[in-house]
C-alpha cells in the first residue's frame, strides 16, 4: 500500500515502511503470521517460468456458499508475471463447465507451452498417464500438462499465495448473492493485476509484465504430431487399440485419439499420447503382450 501511495503522491514524504507498519500494528489494523513450516523442495522437474505464457497454473479455489447455492472459483495465472488470467465463478467443478473458461483464456490471450495443476477433477485422473478428457484437450492443443506431486501445494506456490488473497478479499465472509459475488471477484482481479504491487516482483504490477502469447488459439484442432519413426494407431471407441492382431486396453481417456509407438527394441514400444509418455508394452510370444502403464508422474518426449 505504501507504494502505492509514493506512485500516485510522490510529492509528499512518507514515512519508512517500518514505520507504516509499527503504527498498524499499534492499532490493531495488522495480524501477525504465524511462520510457515518448510516443506523439502521436490525433484520433480517443473518447468521454469522464465518468461510469460512458459507455465500457466490452475486450479479451483475451495467452495464457499453463496445462498443459495456454492461457489467454486476456477482460477488461471500466469505462473512468470502472477496475472490472473481467469477467475469465474461456477457452479461446479466438472470438465462441461471448465473447459469454456479455458477456451475463453486461450482465445483471447493465446496458448501457454505448459498448464500446471494438481491432480485433481477435471485437471487429472487415475487414468493412463494420469490424463483427463481436459488435459487430453490442452495435448491436442500443443499444451504438456504439467501436475505437482500429491502434498506438495508448495510447487504451485505463487497461485496458492493467490488464492489466500482471493479468499481474505471475496469470501471471507462471502457476499450476499450471486451478482455481489461476481461483482465482487471482477473489481478483486482488477485491483490485483493492475493497482497491487508484489514484493515477489519487484513491486510491479502483473499486469505491467504479462504480453499475451503469440500462439493463437487453433480454429481447428487436430491430432497430435509424431516423429517420422514413430507408428500410430487410432484407439476405438473403448480405448483399444489394435498391436499385431492383439488388443491392447489403454482406457477410454484416450478413446478415438492418435497413439504413438515408439520401437525401442524387438518386440518392445513406448506409447506415447503427443508429449505424454503413457507406458511400455512388450511382446512375450505369439500374440502375447504385456503393457507396463507409468507412475504417476510421466517422462516427456
């Protein structure tokens, strides 16, 4: 707030930071922060937000009533320049509702090289390389999913810092009904990409560093591409697909999609969807396969 007061008065002398912050603790107007405990940094290799539209993060902010029915923000930032991309309000959590907030995003401020969630619904599944029909849809797109490691909210911290500003500003408590909420949510992501400075940049303003990305959004959306000695195969209706005569089930995430077979040695492929590395499926004798589905958390072509 100081800065703020400097930027729009310069003429006048304000006092030192500690000071401003000495007499709001005098008057009861700040809380102290209980210090946070550190959480060992993981090795898994998330990708380095060096510049905007590198890593977008998502994610839905914990529900909260408002009357008569509950909120559930979904939220997008760019993961360099903190802006917030989207923050709408729904209904629910599932992909129907999601996926035109997406669209949305992309179509107006273009497509980001990795989108970064958690793994829960609609971002994630259980399934195959832990895709869902979204993230299947951010493939196609040109788009590598991105998932942070279950207990680790610290990976995806800067939207997690985010979001405990959204809640303090919009839902605690929330407003009365649904045309205050909205209204509420859309004055709180202006005043916070375009009026709120942050220490984590340099005391600028997100909007002041986002520039939207320079790959449009596809008009059409086509399959994902392979290298020239990779095999494909069209999985069916039910996630099958065809090896040598033998069906091979690789879920119904995946059903109707472009597969690649990537041969390693005789006998042995790795199957990929796009980027993402689903697992390997060997051939044990005639008409004989097994397929071996990855860990959770995939290698990337």
């Amino acid at each position: 707030m100081l800065v703020v007061l400097a930027n729009e008065q310069p003429q006048v002398s304000w006092p030192a930071l500690s000071t401003v912050a000495a007499i709001l603790k005098r008057h009861g107007l700040v809380k102290e922060r209980r210090p946070r405990r550190r959480t060992p940094q993981s090795t898994f290799p998330l990708a380095a937000a060096t510049e905007p539209n590198v890593v977008w993060c998502t994610d839905f902010k914990g529900k909260f009533k408002v009357d008569p029915t509950y909120c559930h923000p979904l939220t997008i930032t760019d993961a360099h320049s903190r802006f917030v991309i989207r923050c709408t309000a729904l209904v629910g959590q599932c992909r129907e509702a999601s996926k035109p907030v997406f669209e949305a995003a992309f179509r107006e401020y273009g497509l980001p090289l990795r989108m970064r969630s958690d793994n829960g619904t609609p971002f994630a599944s259980t399934g195959i390389g832990g895709l869902s029909a979204l993230s299947v849809w951010w493939v196609k797109l040109g788009i590598l999913p991105e998932r942070i490691e279950p207990g680790h909210p610290e990976q995806n911290g800067g939207h997690e810092r985010m979001h405990r500003t959204l809640k303090a500003d919009v839902a605690s408590p929330p407003r009365s009904s649904w045309a205050e909420q909205l209204q509420a949510i859309e004055s709180w992501q202006r005043e916070f990409n375009h009026l709120r400075p942050h220490e984590a940049l340099a005391m600028q303003t997100p909007a002041s560093l986002y520039r939207p990305s320079a790959r449009p959004y596809p008009e059409v959306v086509g399959d994902p591409e392979y290298p020239a000695h990779f095999e494909t195969r069209r999985a069916r209706a039910d996630g099958v697909i065809g090896v040598r005569e033998v069906s091979v089930s690789l879920g119904v995430v995946v059903a109707r999609e472009s597969i690649g077979l990537e041969p390693i040695d005789d006998g042995l492929w790795h199957l990929w969807f796009g980027p993402v590395f689903l697992g390997c499926l060997t051939e044990l004798g005639r008409k004989k396969f097994q397929f071996q589905k990855i860990k959770p958390f995939p290698k990337t072509l």
